[in-house]
C-alpha cells in the first residue's frame, strides 16, 4: 500500500464499512458518503513525516472550519435568548406574543439548519451528522456519542435503568377541600428570582382554585405544575427532572401546602436518572443517561429516558454507528488511531432531554404561539446554548492540540536533518503549518477547500 491510500476505520464488532450519514431508526441503512479520500492517510508500516503533517494539517483545517460553524450557531443561539426574553419580559398587557416573534424565530431556526448542514470540508458534512455519532433508541431517546463511542451490535446497547428519575416537589399537608381555600389568605412560590402570591377567590371550587393557581405561575414565569395527590393532597412539582432544581413554597393561614402555616418550605429535592449503558458504568443528569469517559463502548453515550415504562417483554436499548473521522499523527505504526467526532447541530436533533409545558421535542419544533411556548422555547435555548459552548471548547482545544503535534514534527524533522530540507513539499508543509500558527496566535480561523 503507498501512502496515499485513502485512510481505512480501525472498525469495532458489528461496525460497517462505509460512513453512514444521520437517519433513524436503524443504523447501517443510510445511504452511502463518499469517504473523505485523499485528505486523510497511513502507512501499514511507518508514517513519512510528510505525511503525518498533511494529515495533521488537515485536521487542524477541518476543525477550524468545525469552529467557524459552531461559532455561528451560537451567536444565533445569544440573539435569540435575547430576543425571546426580552419579548417575555415586556410581555404584560399583551394577549398573545406579536406575530414577528414567531417569524424571527422561523428565520433563526432555518438559519442555524443551514449553517449546520452548510459547514463542510471537502464535500462532507461537519455539523450535519457525518461526522459524528448516528443512533435510535428502544424505549428511550439518542441523543449523542463521543469520539470514543463505539459501533453498537446490531440490537443495541441494552439500557438498564435501576432508579428512575423524579422532580423536586411540595406536598400540602391535608386534603384540599372549599373550606381550607376559602380560609387560606396566601399560597406563595417562588424560584431563583421569580414568585407568585396567590389568593383564590371566595366562593372558588376546588378546580377553579388549581386552575386558577396554575394560570398564576404560569404567568409569572415559573417552571412549576400544580395537581392533587390520590389523597387529594395539594403538590406542587418542577416540571424538570433531576438533583439540580429546586422552588419554595409556603400557605399563610392553613396547612394547604405548609406542612406548619405560614412556614416556608424547601421542596423535596429531585433525583436523577441511575443505571447503566451496555453493561458499563454510567451517571445520570436528569433523565439522561451518560457513560463515563473512560468506559470501552459507551464513553459518552448520552441517551435520555423517555418517561414510559418498558414493553413487556421488551427492554430499553440503542442502537448506533460511529461516524467520525480516524486518522493518525504519528510516525509509528503502534500508535493508537485517533478519532474525531463532532455533534450533530441540525435544530431537530438539539434540546430533545429537555421536559417542557408544551411538549416541544427539539429546538426544530419551537414556537411562539403562546407566552407558555416563548417561555418554554427559553429553557430549550438555554440547554441547548450550553451544550455548544462546550463544544466550542473542546473542538478550540483539539485544534491546540493538533497544532502543537504538527509544529513537533516540523521541529524533529529540521533538528534531525543535516541540513534544513529544501524539498518544495516540505517547505510547503512548513509555510503551511507556520500560517496555522500564526492564526492559533491570531485568533483568526482556517479555511477549507
């Protein structure tokens, strides 16, 4: 084989061989991508140095160009939280939110859709899925994988869950009943920054009072849902899963939701999704179910429980391939292959671990029909802003990384020559890594064929 060849997968047990682009629900039935020959080699013996450079080099330009993209994404992700919230916050006297809301929103989703399916290198897609980790899920949802993830069996990781997750929540201390209303003067909420004071009306059914009490923190903007138990206790829940939320409460008169009147009230802490991901270890955020880093299959394999029981006879599994893009920047055969693998950025596939009032399943389907539906596409584009500022970092940090290894190589390869090499392709590889430098120094980005 010479060193052009195009670079071949290091493939694990069930891993196809050819790239796969995004499509559920069943891994391997994609249709076939050209594979990203002539941009990415190896040896079976030893690398030339030459050739470590060009792959290097390639990759560094792959994951400025990567980086460009993410950084669109996001400036578009800022401006709409600023929008959104600033619509929000000024939203008092209006009925519904104002018809350009809702097409400012539809232009920023289509923009990001297509940045995300825009941003290529040499033909294949960066942000799209191609380059990253394609899934479906049995039971519960997919939703990304890392560069170590590997290829699963042709039936999945097998997910067992041995704690489901639950919210925070207040429970009342006696069943509601007109009386306990009429003589209650006061029931308070409140998260972060955000309260509702509450007084219901006297003469108040007990279902005008919970619909009337739930319409009072919808409109002040908290993340909260009202119900009666089976013992027809008042509860108040987060509609968010998970450890990381919390809200108080408290009655004024009566025992409605103070367990002693008048007395404010912590809720009862949430807990987070526990179980385990193909037999290996993972922790839980929530409702979803990560693998640990180190893990030999699942490293990073997020997957979020959809809220239903498993089927009978059934259990919960996901299915995946691995996409991303392996190469190798080193001169000796033994060293590991290295893989990239970068997220899939297409609006439909973003924010689907998200819980919200209004159903909304992914960023692709946001909308701003109602003020419950900005304030849910809110907390979508919060969780979702997150997600690709992180990232932003890791893919700045592989392009550090990358580049340092090149410019190594350039150093080794001057050091250990007796006299500095005039060959035109190495002195290309040289100018070309020096601009790389001087753009990492700069800030400024790599372009792409």
């Amino acid at each position: 084989m010479n060193g052009l060849d195009p670079i071949r997968h290091s493939r694990t047990d069930g891993e196809p061989g050819h790239w796969h682009g995004v499509g559920p629900p069943a891994p391997g039935r994609e249709p076939r991508i050209a594979r990203p020959s002539g941009w990415l080699s190896f040896d079976q013996g030893n690398l030339s140095q030459e050739q470590v450079l060009k792959n290097l080099e390639q990759v560094v330009s792959m994951l400025q160009t990567a980086s460009v993209g993410l950084n669109e994404i996001d400036d578009l992700l800022t401006d709409s939280i600023a929008v959104l919230s600033a619509h929000w916050s000024a939203r008092e006297g209006q009925a519904a939110p104002p018809e350009e809301l809702r097409e400012y929103t539809a232009q920023r989703l289509a923009a990001m859709e297509e940045i995300a399916r825009g941003c290529r290198f040499h033909g294949r897609g960066l942000l799209d899925g191609q380059c990253g980790v394609a899934g479906a899920g049995r039971g519960v949802v997919f939703i990304r994988g890392g560069p170590n993830t590997a290829t699963s069996p042709p039936e999945g990781y097998a997910v067992r869950i041995t704690d489901f997750p639950s919210r925070a929540a207040i429970t009342g201390g006696v069943p509601v009943n007109e009386d306990w209303i009429w003589a209650e003067q006061e029931v308070f909420l409140a998260e972060g920054d955000r309260f509702v004071r509450f007084r219901a009306a006297r003469g108040n059914s007990v279902t005008d009072f919970l619909r009337e009490l739930q319409e009072a923190v919808r409109a002040s903007g908290l993340d909260l849902e009202i119900a009666l138990t089976q013992q027809r206790r008042l509860v108040v829940r987060h509609t968010q899963y998970g450890s990381q939320f919390k809200f108080k409460g408290s009655s004024l008169n009566t025992p409605l939701l103070s367990k002693r009147p008048g007395k404010l009230e912590w809720s009862r802490k949430g807990t987070d999704i526990q179980g385990s991901l193909g037999g290996e270890p993972a922790f839980g955020i929530g409702r979803m179910l990560v693998g640990f880093l180190d893990n030999e299959h699942t490293s990073e394999l997020a997957i979020a429980w959809k809220g239903e029981a498993p089927k009978e006879g059934q259990g919960f599994a996901c299915q995946l391939v691995q996409n991303g893009i392996a190469f190798q920047d080193s001169e000796t055969p033994e060293a590991a292959r290295l893989r990239i693998s970068l997220p899939s950025l297409l609006p439909k596939q973003l924010g689907r671990w998200v819980d919200t009032r209004s159903g909304v399943a992914s960023l692709a389907a946001l909308n701003t029909d109602s003020w419950q539906e900005v304030l849910d596409g809110l907390y979508v584009l919060l969780a979702v802003s997150g997600e690709v500022v992180e990232w932003k970092d890791r893919v700045r940090a592989w392009i550090e990384r990358y580049q340092n290894r090149a410019l190594i190589s350039l150093r080794q390869g001057f050091a250990a020559a007796p006299e500095p090499p005039t060959e035109p392709a190495y002195a290309g590889r040289a100018e070309s890594m020096a601009t790389l430098l001087r753009d990492r120094i700069q800030g400024g980005p790599g372009t792409a064929e």
